[in-house]
C-alpha cells in the first residue's frame, strides 16, 4: 500500500529530471564555447601568418628576425609563451623563390575540474616570393 503510494506521487519529479539533464546542458555549452575559443585561436594564427608571409612578400630583404617579429605582432590577443615553434624559411623549388611560416601553439582547455590535455595548434603557410 504505502509502496503505491509512493509511485502515484508526483511531487519533486521536475527537481529529479533537472538533476539528471543539467550535466549533460552544462557539458554542451562548455564544449561549444571550447570550440569556439579553438576556431578563434586557430583564425587569429592563420592571419598572422599570412600577414608575415604577405610581409616578407612586399620586403624581399626582410630578414627572418623581421618576419617572425611580424607574426607576433599580428597575435595581440594571443599568449605569447604558448607559441612552442615559430619557423620561417626561405627557399627555391624548380627555380622559383618561396617562404614558408610554421606555427605551433598550446592552447590550454577551459573545462574546470577535468585535467585535460592542452591543445596542439599547428599552422603553416607557404607562398612564392619575388625574386
């Protein structure tokens, strides 16, 4: 008897289903705004590297000091301590000039609680230069 009346009372039920899909709301939103924070990283580092690639385009002289220095400052936002490689190189390849710029960057996960591995950010981009 008092069992069924426990299985017909209906109180506190809408408190039990918010427990149960409130993890599952919470995880979605900080997945999406991972993602997001992600692809936000990842524009800001292809910008910067065609801006320093477009850079030792206009300045055939500049050396690779000046064009580094060009990438970093195009990262205003960025942490300048989680960039693990920044490389640019000059080169020919059937007999026409090139540059290549290759980035790697540690991005840290923002989900509290969970230790997550950072995040490998790798970019690169290559264009033909004057000669």
């Amino acid at each position: 008897m008092m069992f069924r009346k426990l299985l017909a009372d209906r109180r506190g039920s809408g408190s039990v289903d918010f427990a149960f899909a409130i993890p599952v709301v919470v995880t979605l939103m900080l997945g999406t705004i991972q993602l997001g924070v992600y692809l936000q990283a990842s524009g800001t580092l292809r910008h910067a590297l065609g801006e320093g690639i477009r850079y030792a385009k206009v300045d055939p002289d500049a050396t690779q000091t000046e064009v580094l220095n060009e990438v970093k400052d195009e990262m205003p936002a960025m942490d300048p301590q989680k960039i693990t490689s920044l490389t640019f190189e000059r080169g020919t390849t059937n007999g026409a000039d090139y540059g290549k710029i290759a980035i790697s960057y540690r991005l840290e996960p923002m989900i509290p609680l969970v230790p997550l591995p950072a995040i490998t950010i790798n970019e690169e981009k290559t264009a033909y230069l004057p000669s």
